[in-house]
C-alpha cells in the first residue's frame, strides 16, 4: 500500500490503546520530540497519562469515534493488548482515511495475517520483537566474547601466525584470510596468509592481484618452524600441512580430528566473510579499501550476488562494508579475461554436454587448468532450462569433476558425496561442489599416455550414469541431447 508519508520528516503521532507497550513507545517519541496523542477506553489510565504532561483522551478504540479523533495523525500504531479490538480499530481507520500510516499489533502470525488483509501497513508480535531483540543480543555478546578470546589466544601465544585457507582458495578464503591478517596486524602480530594447492581461476587470481593480497605457496616455505600458531579460515582441515591447528573460523561445518583452542563455526551465516567482517566491527579497527573490498567480494561471491542462501547479517556486513570499498576494483575482478585454455574447455564442455531434463552433464576431456572446469560448470548453468550442471575431465590420473547448481530442490555437494564419496574425494554444500576420482577405479586398465584417451571413453558412461542415479534421473547417461 503506497502511503505518501516519509517517515523520517513524521512528527504526528496517535497511540490506540495505552497498555505497557503503548506507553513504552509513546514514553520513546515524545522523547524524541513527537506530538503524540493518546487513545484509551480506561478512564483512570488516561487521568494518569494526563498527570505526566501527556496528550491522553478516553474513547472506545473499537468504535469508530476513535478513527474520527486521530484523522489528522500521519501515523497510528494501534497497540491494544486484545487483538479483536485492534482489528476493529483498523477498519474504522481504514474506512475513514486510505493514506494514514498504520502500525498494528498482533498475538501471533494468524491475527498478523488478518491485520495485514484490514490495511496494516506494519504488524507488529511483542512476543517475536522480545525473541529476536534477545538472540541480537545474545549474538553481540557472543561476538565480544569470542573477539577477546581470540584477541588473548593470538597475543599471548603467536609470535608468527600461519592464516591458512583452503587448498585453491576461493574470494570467500582469500577474503577472510585477508581480514584475519589485518586483525592480526591490528594485535602487532605478524602473519601470512598461506595456500597448499594453486590460485588457478581467473577470477581469483585477478581477485588477488588487483588487491595486492600477498599469498604463500606452502610449499615455497623453507621454513615452517616459524609459525607457533595455525589458523583455519573458511576450511576444515590442515590436511598434508601436518600442523596443530589453534583457531578455526568458517561459515560450513568441518570433520577435523584436532580440537583447536579457538572455534567459531556459522552456518547460520553464508560466507566466511560475513563473520570476519563482524570481527573488525567487534574490534573497533579502520578497515582498509583493499580488506573492505575483498570482504564485499567475498559476501557477494558466495550468495552470488545476494540471489543464495542470503541472510541478515549477510546485507549488514556487506552494508557496513559498501562506502568503503573500491567498486571500479570490484568491476575488475568480476570481469576478468578468459585464458585460452578455459575457452578450450568451455567449448569442449558445450559440445559434449548431456541433458537430461533440467540437469547437464558434460565430459571436457583431459585439461591442464582444473579451475576451467568450475568455470565450465558456472557458465552452463546459465542455460535455459538448465538448473545442475557437473563437468568432469581428467588431469593427473585422475577424474576431477565440478558442480553447480541453482535448483533449491538439489544439494549437490551431497549428490557428488552419494555418487564418488566411497571411490574418491568430494567437497562442497548446496550449490557448488567438486569431486577427484582416481582414473583406473572403474577399469582396473594400468595408465599410460596410450590409453588415456581409451580410459576416458570407457570411463564417461559410467561417471555420467552413477552421477544423473544420484540426482534421481531416471535412465540417466544413456541417450542424453548434446545440442547437435
């Protein structure tokens, strides 16, 4: 309903029905220098509002006197404690004047309903505000709690912190490990952001460069003594680091062995990024343009762009994040160029795609980049009528295989875990996820250069057919359409 009023410049106000919660927001506005009038049917509760200077008149809400009495107020909360009358007291206003503001207040999502189909503008539930102002509440001192518990583990331990994201890190991991470093600095410890397999999307190595974010090959480390304390940014374990891990902080549940002194897992939170950003709030740091735009890329990388799984605290941090950030930069990395080899594999992934009903499958042959095919995966998806997408190809002696999907009804992280998580190695959650499976385990054929090419005709139906089994097509891999 289009109301005409700008709520900002309001100075007008009518309260229907003065009860605890009627006189705690008309106590707030006239604080606020509000001209607030008072509406209640208690003769001796409008004489007590009347000794403390406010503007109170007894009248019936439930009648239509009460429309008549505040025709001129741009906003009316009508905040009895009994829900008929409130329903009422819509009406009559409703009847009266289309355009007042109207604020009303409900028992429970049933009469929020019904208040809504009367012509509130706003419904309000005491009980639902309470609820959610405690878990605000909560969360902030949870956050406090954690920041100095991080805070004393980092500078009562940590002469050189080892911040260590996932194996081919993504913007989220490379984002999050960026602000921990920045904490890092914030605390005068010193720290590098540390990576055990290759930087191979385009995206994420625009991502890196543009931001000047300075990455370590763990490996290219001759040293590693010098870390005395790990963390784990949006990744689960350590794997071939062999390293205790101190802290971990990520947004997706984790199966590590070890039991780090510090853990902070969301998964009430989208993104990594999301948490770290309330992390430099909590610590009260100037966050700097490089950090502030590596955070917002990382929130809108992993809700793509505000269309998945976005909660709350989501657009709050990436809010907070926004004036501070470096947009041509994000402009940038969102359009980088495409490497020949990607675009071998995009067109080899387009013509060997296989169809069948809204999912796709394609084999992209034997590639160099394995991050080709993530890109692969997230480019097919923009098909018409596609909605999963899983393109596979063989580098090492292994099949890697990457997913995608945009239908809410899929989880494929699970679906690769159903169909390899026994053979190979999977990982993932509900929208993306990728899969490695050794070559010869569905041959038992010794590889060579010779028969690599045969492996791979022998292989293709049978990781077509196991992956559309495990997404519930029926037939799967048989006789898909190719586009031809």
């Amino acid at each position: 309903m289009s109301t005409g009023v700008t709520i900002s410049s309001i100075s007008d106000y009518a309260i229907l029905g003065c009860g605890s919660v009627g006189y705690a927001v008309a106590e707030e506005l006239v604080e606020q220098g509000k001209d607030v009038l008072i509406i209640d049917r208690d003769e001796s509760r409008v004489e007590s509002l009347r000794d403390q200077d406010l503007d109170a008149r007894r009248a019936d809400i439930r009648e239509p006197e009460a429309a008549e009495l505040v025709a001129d107020r741009d906003v009316v909360l009508i905040l009895a404690s009994d829900v008929e009358s409130n329903k009422q007291a819509v009406e009559h206003i409703r009847a009266a004047d289309d355009s007042q503001f109207v604020v009303a207040r409900a028992s429970d999502p049933v009469s929020g309903d019904e208040l809504s189909e009367l012509g509130a503008d706003i419904v309000i539930n005491p009980s639902s505000v309470i609820a959610e102002s405690a878990l605000r509440a909560l969360e902030s001192g949870e956050l406090e709690y954690n920041a100095g518990k991080l805070a004393d583990l980092v500078e009562t331990t940590a002469t050189r912190l080892a911040i260590v994201t996932q194996d081919s890190p993504d913007p989220d991991s490379i984002a999050s490990a960026a602000a921990l470093q920045a904490i890092a600095d914030h605390l005068g410890i010193e720290s590098d952001i540390i990576y055990l397999g290759d930087v191979g999307h385009q995206e994420n190595r625009a991502f890196v460069n543009l931001l000047g974010i300075d990455l370590v090959q763990w490996d290219e480390i001759e040293d590693h003594s010098v870390y005395d304390t790990v963390a784990l940014v949006d990744h689960g374990t350590a794997g071939q680091m062999e390293l205790p891990v101190d802290i971990v902080i990520d947004h997706n549940e984790s199966e590590s062995e070890s039991e780090p002194e510090f853990v902070d897992i969301r998964p009430n939170m989208s993104s990594t990024s999301t948490i770290m950003t309330k992390y430099i709030q909590e610590f009260d740091m100037n966050v700097s343009e490089e950090v502030a735009t590596a955070l917002l890329y990382g929130i809108r990388a992993e809700t793509l762009d505000f269309k998945r799984d976005t909660t709350p605290a989501d657009l709050t941090a990436a809010a907070y994040l926004y004036p501070f950030a470096n947009h041509d930069t994000l402009e940038q990395v969102e359009s980088p160029s495409m490497s020949p080899e990607t675009l071998d594999v995009l067109a080899e992934a387009i013509t060997n795609r296989d169809v069948q009903g809204s999912h796709l499958i394609s084999n992209a042959g034997i590639v160099r980049d394995r991050e080709a095919l993530t890109q692969a995966a997230s480019h097919l998806l923009n098909l018409e009528g596609v909605t999963t997408t899983a393109v596979f190809g063989i580098a090492d002696e292994t099949i890697f295989l990457a997913g995608r999907s945009k239908d809410i009804r899929i989880n494929i992280g699970k679906v690769l875990d159903d169909a390899y998580g026994e053979i190979g190695e999977t990982a993932g959650h509900s929208t993306q996820a990728s899969a490695e499976i050794p070559l010869g385990i569905f041959t038992g054929i010794e590889i060579s250069e010779d028969t690599r090419d045969t492996l791979l005709e022998l292989t293709e139906e049978a990781v077509k057919r196991t992956l559309f089994d495990a997404m519930g097509v029926e037939g799967g891999g048989s006789e898909g359409s190719n586009g031809s």
